[in-house]
C-alpha cells in the first residue's frame, strides 16, 4: 500500500544553508524522501554528514529552503505557534546522551507531564496517571518511585527510556530518535532498540531512526538512506540495500562493521581521511577523493540521484558497485 | 546535622579571626581616644586618668579577652563618647542599613533578571548591544557620581523627591520609602551590572545545552523554556554575587549613606573609627561578620535548593 494518503512525511528539496566564519554552507542539500505511516526509515553516516541537522529542519528548528508536508500540511506555512504544537504532539524526540538531554534540575514526572500539559491541556493528577503508565511501556519498573527521581539518580539505559517516554508523551506520529543507542552500552543499546520496534507496532507511529552505524539500523528500518556531505547519496528498501549496496561509500560503511565470524585481530577496513569540510566541498562526486572506484569523471562532475526503476533502489554514483 | 555544626563552628572561628584583626588593629590607630574624652589641652594627668579608667594601659590582648568575654554573656559595652549601649547603637541603625539593603537589591534584580535574561536569548543582537553598552555605562560610574546625578534630576530638577535626609518608618510609610528610593537606586545602578552579566554568560551557556533543544522539540512556548527549563540551572553564579553583594552592602554603603544622609550602619562605623571607640567598632564589625557568614549559608541553602545534584553530594559528603 502506497500513495499520497500512506505517505506522513514528505520532504523536498530540503537544503539548510548556515553562515559561518568560512562563508556559507549547506549541512543539508537537496534532500528528498517520503515516509509512509508506521515505517522507520534509516538516515545513516558519518558524524557531521548532515544528519542531525536535517532532524532539526524537519522540526522547523533551523531555517530551512524545500518543502516539507506533514501529516498533509505544507510545515512551511504554519505559524510558530501550529509548529510548536506539530513538535510537541505529532512529532516526538529522542537525542542522543539521555544524561544531557534531560533536564538535570526537574523530576521525571514534571519533564514528561509537561508536554502533555502544554498540548493535550491535561491537568496534574491526570499527567501524573498517564506518565505511570508511559514508564510502565517503556519498561521501567517501580514507576511510581521514580517518578520523583531526576535524571542523575537513574542509569543511562535507565535514562534514555525516560527520554522516549517524554518523546511519545502526546503520542506522536513521528518518533524522530537521533542516535539514540550510541552513548549507550552494547546489551542497553539493544534493548532500547527491541523496545522501540515494539512501541513503533504497538502505536502504529512512524519513525526516523539516524545512526552512524548500519548495523543499528540493519534489524529495524523499512527504509535506508544513506547520507554524505549533506546529501543523500544512496535510498532503498532495506532489504534491497543488504542485498545490493551501489554507492561505494555504503559498501565501506557497511565493510567497517564488525563481525562476529571475523578472525581475530583482524583489521577492519576504515574510510580514509576525514569527511569533507563543508566551507570546502570538493567539485564533483563529494566522496570522490576518498573514494577507491573513482574515476576522472568523478572529480569534475556531481553524479545525480538515479533510481533503479523497478527497485525503488536510488543511488548517487558514475560507477555503482 | 553535621552539615550545620560544621557551619557554626566556620562562624565562631571567622568571627574570632574578624574581631581580634580589628580589635588589634583599632589599637594602632593613630587617633588618641583619651585625648577625644578628655577634651582639648588635658594635661598628661588628667590623660592618664582617663586611660586609667578605660583600661587602655593593658595589654590590648588582654583587652580584647575582656571584650569576648562580655560578648559571650551577652553586654557589648557602651559607647565611649557618647556612652550609649553598644547594642541600642547597633539597633537603631540597623533597620536603616537593612531597608535600603533591601530596597537596592530589589531594585537591582528588577534590572538585572529580564536584562540579563532577554540579552542571553537574543545575544549578539542590537538589544543586546544596547543593554550591554548602557549596563557598562552604569558600572563605570561610582555610585555617588551616579547618587549626585539623580539628586541632581530627581530632587532638584523635578522635585519629586527629597535630596538627604531620613523619614522613620513610624512617620509614614510613603515618607519613608521616598527618602530611600533614591540612593537605593543609586547603588541598584551599578550592582545590577555584575548580577546581569553573570546571569547572561551563564543563560548562553545553558541554551547551548542538549536538554534545551530537546524542550525546543517538545514545541514549549519560549517563555517556558526561558524561565522553567533554562533559569534555575543557570543561577549558580548569580546567585553568589547576589549573596556577596548582599552582605557587603551590611556595612560597605557608607558613601552612599553619607551623601544622604542615611543614619546606618556604616556611617556609626566611620565615625566610630574616626573616633577610636572600640566597643562601637567591635560591636559592628561583629555584626557584619555574623550577616556575612549567615548570608553565606544562605546562599549554599540556595544551590541545593537549585540543583538536586548539589543535594546528594551534601549527604554523601
């Protein structure tokens, strides 16, 4: 089932352009994808690929060029105040360090009361209810004697399952969870997953899953895109994607994961150098000069999504694997 | 428990340490006190006389010993030159210094709190610039420069209120407060800068935090995210020069109390400096080391009462 009534969000175009010291730059450049309701697509890259920038002009937090169409409504032409309300309630968000994206002087139960407050126009007593309950789907046990606890006094998996609470509070349509595992330990960063996977089926909510690692996101996402340099440089299906990786630099992320059937010591394969600044973006192919498969074409001009037309599979590259 | 005893036994040593400097101190003034009682052109007998009577041939530790004494039974002794209790001196001026304490301060966090507050959220803006500009305006000119400019436009030029001069609090409320707004106002003018600034580097640095973009993403109003989520982490500082300014104005608003002729603490002092008049000057140096210590605890009450954090580590330790 697909089509314009399926489809939650919708993003076009989207390009951030910030100023810095070094002149103008675009974290995020032409971005385009869709996402149906209740399907996670995947954003996976390097840190500083742009990711978490383009979180935050989907939230409206960062001006931004391009459309975004939300549940149907053009984001773009909303007031600060319809945005703030499709932020709190539609849109839910959970951020990478659970430890400093909670506020270390208020008690649990006030951060996650405090958004249903403010859009459900709950009052305490019924906030208070309703936060037991979340803490109980999110897997925490006692809720009610840590419901005055802060932050500090909890663990960090601990932590991050307060901060998804806080996040589906309003039962939103979207969960956006930028990285949420990875200030996480291994057996937590599982856990934190299975519980998102289960929250997603239960509440049929759509979510927007940004990691650095493929291997996070391999288990759980409809959808995969992978992000370099401020754009998307290849999109598919998820199994598409494992079964075929186009872009060369989706095959070195996926080359630099470890696995269990490795022998050990053995090297793993890293990408050379660094990503590219953005003040400084190579002409061509962003990936070109780190890139084992480039070719003279590569260096002078930039490949354009294509797709693969029967396989929803788009790729940004002259020479696909 | 222990966190208390250990806050008393702080005040009794610091207390002892202030009033033995300044006992000793006093006594290697220059100023001759027997000459002062005794009066113009005294003979050296009639001056031996007089500090025969006062004691002031002994040992000045043991002088001192003497006055301790007398404090832990609760006497302060009596004013040599005007040979009023020391304690009546003390209480007299006392709700002066206090209420223009007050009133300044409150006058100064009403500048200090939105200023700080509005130029932290919208930092590097013209706003910000123009609060910056004017706020380091203030502080780089003395407060009684600042006193004679609003002396100047607001009891001269407007005549709105009085110059100099006290109204007791029992001759009317509205009499009293006019006499003390303006040199309230002349110490809020330069004392709000430090409590702004403070307040803003520490604001910036909170917003920068990921727990404000997460209440951003929670769609909260900026109003909420400003005053409920961003304030309270970042008073830490603010909170401690309040705390400082607080108690140095117990005794230090002698220039201002001078210039309007405010009876307070600070001016008994000076004049009793001047004059040699030790038990004056024990007894309110002594006051102003226990409002000192006492508004310390205060403010270390404050930052438990901000940041649970700080309460854990106080019964860890």
């Amino acid at each position: 089932m697909t089509g314009p009534d399926q489809d939650l969000l919708v993003v076009g175009g989207l390009t951030v352009q910030l100023q810095t010291e070094q002149g103008p730059i675009r974290p995020v450049d032409s971005v385009s994808f869709t996402l149906e309701k209740g399907k996670t697509l995947a954003i996976v890259g390097e840190s500083g690929s742009g990711k978490s920038m383009l979180c935050r002009a989907i939230l409206g937090l960062v001006p931004a060029r391009g459309n975004i169409r939300f549940d149907g409504r053009d984001t773009g032409k909303l007031t600060g105040r319809e945005m703030n309300r499709i932020r709190g309630r539609d849109i839910g968000v959970v951020l990478q360090d659970p430890l400093s994206s909670l506020n270390p002087v208020m008690t649990i139960s006030d951060q996650i009361i405090e958004p249903m407050r403010i859009h459900l126009g709950i009052t305490r007593r019924e906030g208070v209810e309703r936060a037991l309950y979340l803490l109980c789907s999110v897997g925490i046990p006692r809720p009610e004697e840590r419901l005055g606890c802060y932050p500090h006094q909890l663990s960090g998996g601990m932590r991050q399952r307060v901060a998804i609470a806080i996040a589906l509070a309003c039962e939103p349509k979207l969960l956006i969870a930028d990285e949420p595992t990875t200030a996480l330990d291994v057996t937590v960063q599982a856990e934190i997953l299975t519980l998102l996977a289960r929250l997603q089926m239960e509440r049929k909510m759509a979510i927007i899953l940004v990691s650095h690692d493929l291997g996070v996101v391999a288990g759980c996402a409809n959808n995969i895109a992978v992000m370099y340099a401020g754009r998307i440089v290849e999109q598919a299906p998820a199994a598409e994607l494992f079964r075929r990786m186009r872009m060369p630099y989706t095959r070195a992320l996926f080359d630099a994961i470890p696995r269990i059937e490795d022998p050990p010591q053995r090297r793993l394969p890293n990408i050379p150098d660094l990503p590219p600044n953005f003040a400084a973006l190579p002409p061509g192919c962003r990936f070109a000069p780190r890139c084992p498969r480039a070719g003279e074409r590569c260096r002078t001009e930039e490949p354009a999504l294509v797709c693969d037309e029967d396989r929803n599979h788009r790729y940004a590259c002259w020479f696909p694997v | 428990m222990r966190f208390i005893w250990s806050k008393i036994t702080h005040l009794l040593l610091v207390v002892l340490a202030v009033t033995m400097l300044t006992f000793v101190m006093t006594d290697r003034l220059p100023a001759d006190i027997a000459a002062e009682i005794a009066g113009h052109g005294a003979s050296a007998a009639e001056l031996a006389e007089v500090r025969e009577r006062l004691g002031l041939n002994r040992p000045v530790l043991l002088r001192y010993a003497t006055w301790i004494g007398g404090v832990c039974r609760g006497e302060f002794g009596k004013s040599l030159i005007t040979e009023q209790p020391v304690s009546t001196a003390l209480r007299s001026h006392l709700p002066v210094t206090l209420e223009l304490l007050a009133l300044s301060q409150l006058f100064a966090l009403l500048l200090a709190l939105p200023a700080g507050i509005i130029s932290a959220w919208r930092s590097g803006s013209p706003l910000d610039r123009v609060t910056g500009t004017f706020a380091f305006g203030c502080a780089s000119l003395p407060n009684y420069a600042l006193a004679m400019g609003l002396v100047f436009l607001f009891a001269l030029k407007l005549k709105l209120l009085p110059a100099t001069g006290y109204t007791p609090l029992n001759a009317g409320i509205g009499a009293n407060l006019k006499g003390f707004l303006l040199p309230a106002l002349s110490i809020a003018l330069v004392e709000w800068v430090t409590l702004m600034r403070v307040l803003r580097s520490d604001l910036i640095a909170t917003l920068k935090e990921d727990f404000i973009l997460l209440a951003r993403c929670k769609g909260l109003p900026t109003w909420r995210i400003l005053l409920v989520h961003a304030l309270r982490p970042s008073c830490i500082t603010f909170i401690t020069v309040l705390g400082m300014q607080t108690a140095s104005l117990i005794g230090g608003a002698v220039i201002i109390e001078t210039v309007f002729a405010l009876p307070g603490i600070g001016r008994l002092l000076v004049t009793a400096i001047f004059a040699q008049d030790f038990p004056v000057i024990q007894g309110g140096v002594l006051l102003i080391t226990v409002s000192y210590v006492c508004i310390n605890f205060l403010v270390d009450l404050c930052y438990a009462a901000l940041d649970p954090r700080v309460r854990t580590g106080v019964t860890d330790g």
